[in-house]
C-alpha cells in the first residue's frame, strides 16, 4: 500500500504533519518571487512530446532561471516536433526574459527525433533535464526510462491513464529519491502564490477541521482531430490522444485531475473510496470513448465528503474552482479566500511569477542546492485518485483506494504497440456493464 494510504480510522492531523513538511519546502522556493535558481550549472533540457504543453513549457523553462539551453526535441510527429522547433529558436528565444537570463537552444537536425522510440534517442543525449510532456499513456513507460536514465524529470500531469501503470509511477517515486532525481509535476497550483498561502493557513486550522468540500472543471467542449488519409489506427488515436481513454484517462482525469490535487493536497491524502456516475450523452464524430461528465463523491478520512464533478458540453454553466468547508469558516480556495477575506493582496497576486514558471524555477533551485524536490508520489496519487472516480463512473460501483493502489488488473495501454498497429475503437462504456477489473 501507498505509504500516504488513508484508513476509515485515521488521523487527519497525522496526514497532514507529514505532508505540510514537504509542501514547506516548496513553499519556501516559491515565495521567493522574481528570484532565480542560484549558481552556474548548466541545464541541458531535452523535450519529449512537442505539441501545445510541450512548446509551453520549454517556453516556461527558459524563463525559469538562468543558464538555461534546451538541446533535444522529440515527437511522433515530424510537423509537431519542427513547428516545436521553430517556436523555441524563433519566438522563446527572442522574449525579453529570456535575453536577460542569457538562456539557449541549440537544436541541429541531428537531436530533433521523431517515431515511437523518439524519447529513449532523447534520453541518449548530453542532457540532464527532461521535459516530459507526451500523452499522459506514455507517461508511465517515459518516467520509467527517464529516472533509469538518471534525468532531473519535469512530467506534465497525468502521470498515466489506468492503476496498472500509475502503479509503477510509486515506485519510480522512491527509485528516483535513492538516485537523488529531482522531480516536479504540472500541478503547477502547488507552486502558485495564492494557492501555497490559502493551503498553509489551511493547514493550520484557520476554519478548524475540514468536514465537506467540493471541485469543479466545468467548460465547453475542448478538442478534436480528424483522421488524415493514410493514417493507421495508432497513430490516430495519438494523434487524436484527447478523445482515448488509453491516451488520456479520460478528462476526468486528464484535466479535472488539477482541482482534485488541490483537495487531496489539503487533505493531506487521497481518498478512502468513490463513487461515481457519469455518461457521453453527444454524438459528435470525433469525441469516440469518453464520456462528457462525471460527478464523484469521495470519501476522506474522519468520513469527509468531497463532491467532484468535471463536464465539457458547450453552452452550459462553467466552474474551475475548489472549496472546503471547516468546521469555524469556509474557504473558496481558487479564490484563495477565507471566511470572505482574501489571503492575498491584488498587489501581491498580480505581481507573483507564473506557476507554469515558477515550477522550473523551483525545480532548477531545488536541483542546485543539491536537495531536489520528488513530486511524483503526490501526483501519482492524485492521478490515481482521478482513476478511481473515472472507474466507479464507468462501471457504477463503488471503488475503494485499496482496490485501485494494488488489486486493480485495468492496463490500458496496448500491448506491442507499433505505429501500424490496428487498435479497433473501445466501445463507450456502459455503467453497470463495463467490467471493474
């Protein structure tokens, strides 16, 4: 079981005594705003997955902090990888922050990969920081090579698509930590000002013990992409990655996967069980196994109830938030609000850095000083989290997280994948037909 696994019978205030510690650490790298990572040492930065996250956040790391030079690229997709490319040497290059922190890239031909095997060619190169930021499916089979590798991991969230394979992600969590790996995740509220401020307080019993809260992703729908001519099963679907539970967990957990973080990073732990209910109601083409809502009651420890609901269809009411009720106040969290006040002036929250910079800047800090963070346990179990509310809602039973952390046989991913592979479409699953295996 997962050292943070959560019992009917345990203490919250036990959770949170371990977990506080660790977030103090990032607390204190984060608030130091505007400042970069201290000392010299070059971070060589290799990009694995170059579509929209993957430009962003090379974009993000040269901003970061200083000697900085991303010197890899690698995609599936020969266009993705060279639009990635000119992003980078064209436009990163020539921002202003950048200029001034006299970062670099230096990308011949001969370190822009494409293909299946891309990220092991990446891995291969003089680099010591890797950005991982593929399909979440990929995740689980690219941390792997990473921490063997002994790369410094940046890895977008998810960290997998099903408890098989987020399985293996705890391990590499303690396998990086022996190796002294520094590891940060793109759950990048936990390196935002408001949100760190609002936790802490939190934490310290400003509205006394938490007894119910509630997340919402809420929005229209978000993307699709057409099948090209000529185009194999396989490389549609990863062309198409939103829209496969293989490729992306589902949007439940590849999106709404950010304000359950938040709940389990102020509950000190994921949850005890769910369940869930949820269906595609729209007939798109396009949009094929997901389903377009969900909505999750989880369990946390001391019986607390949080409601978690995520929905993408167009003209309809929209929320990304989370809120906790206590037992002396309530706290709308996003709105990094207690009992009404805000926990942040506007001065301070219009001038804190961008958390999608300041997840590099930490990381980079973290790795020169010579005591790097390791996210990957918190964000595999936030990823987990999100799979449990994702199975309950396709099969309609009630999953617990014991079942989900270590008896679940659900392994998504194909097996022998090739980019010719023929991978017949998943039906929709169907609540009380769909198998909790």
């Amino acid at each position: 079981m997962s050292e943070s696994t959560p019992t009917k019978g345990s203490s919250r205030r036990e959770f949170l005594t371990t977990a506080a510690a660790g977030a103090a650490v990032v607390a204190g790298l984060s608030l130091v705003q505007n400042a970069h990572a201290a000392g010299t040492d070059e971070i060589r930065v290799g990009v694995i997955g170059c579509g929209g996250r993957g430009k962003g956040a090379a974009d993000n790391v040269l901003h970061s902090a200083k000697g900085v030079k991303i010197v890899a690229l690698g995609d599936v997709f020969p266009d993705r990888m060279e639009d990635c490319r000119k992003e980078i040497l064209n436009k990163s290059l020539n921002k202003k922050t950048v200029i001034q922190l006299g970062n670099t890239a230096d990308l011949p031909p001969e370190r822009c990969f494409v293909g299946l095997d891309a990220f092991q060619k990446v891995l291969d190169c003089d680099i010591n920081y890797v950005i991982l930021a593929t399909p979440p499916g990929f995740r689980p089979m690219h941390l792997e090579a990473a921490v063997k590798a002994g790369k410094n991991i940046f890895t977008e969230k998810p960290v997998g698509t099903d408890a098989v394979n987020v399985r293996k992600v705890f391990e590499l969590a303690e396998e990086a930590k022996k190796k002294n790996l520094g590891i940060a995740a793109g759950t990048q509220r936990r390196h935002q000002l408001g949100y760190i401020e609002t936790v802490k307080r939190l934490r310290e019993g400003e509205i006394g013990d938490i007894v119910a809260g509630r997340c919402y992703w809420a929005q229209p729908l978000l993307w699709k992409r057409d099948r090209k001519p000529g185009m194999s099963d396989a490389a549609y679907q990863i062309h198409n990655w939103y829209n496969f539970a293989w490729t992306c967990g589902d949007h439940i957990v590849e999106q709404h996967i950010h304000n359950i973080d938040v709940i389990n990073w102020v509950m000190g732990t994921p949850p005890i069980d769910a369940v869930g209910m949820g269906f595609k109601t729209r007939s798109d083409p396009g949009f094929h196994n997901i389903f377009d809502f969900f909505a999750i009651d989880f369990e946390y420890p001391k019986g607390v109830h949080v409601i978690s609901m995520c929905r993408q269809i167009n003209d309809c009411w929209g929320s990304v938030s989370e809120a906790v009720q206590g037992t002396k106040g309530q706290c709308q969290v996003n709105a990094y609000s207690i009992n009404g006040k805000r926990v942040l002036t506007r001065e301070q929250d219009e001038n804190s850095t961008d958390p999608y910079v300041q997840e590099h800047t930490d990381l980079i800090a973290s790795i020169r000083k010579g005591e790097p963070i390791n996210e990957l346990r918190t964000v595999a179990e936030s990823t987990l989290t999100a799979i449990m509310g994702r199975m309950s809602a396709y099969s309609g039973k009630q999953v617990t997280w014991d079942f989900a952390r270590n008896k679940s046989t659900e392994d998504l991913f194909p097996k022998n994948l090739t980019w010719t592979s023929s991978l017949p479409e998943p039906p929709l699953p169907i609540p009380g037909q769909y198998p909790l295996v």
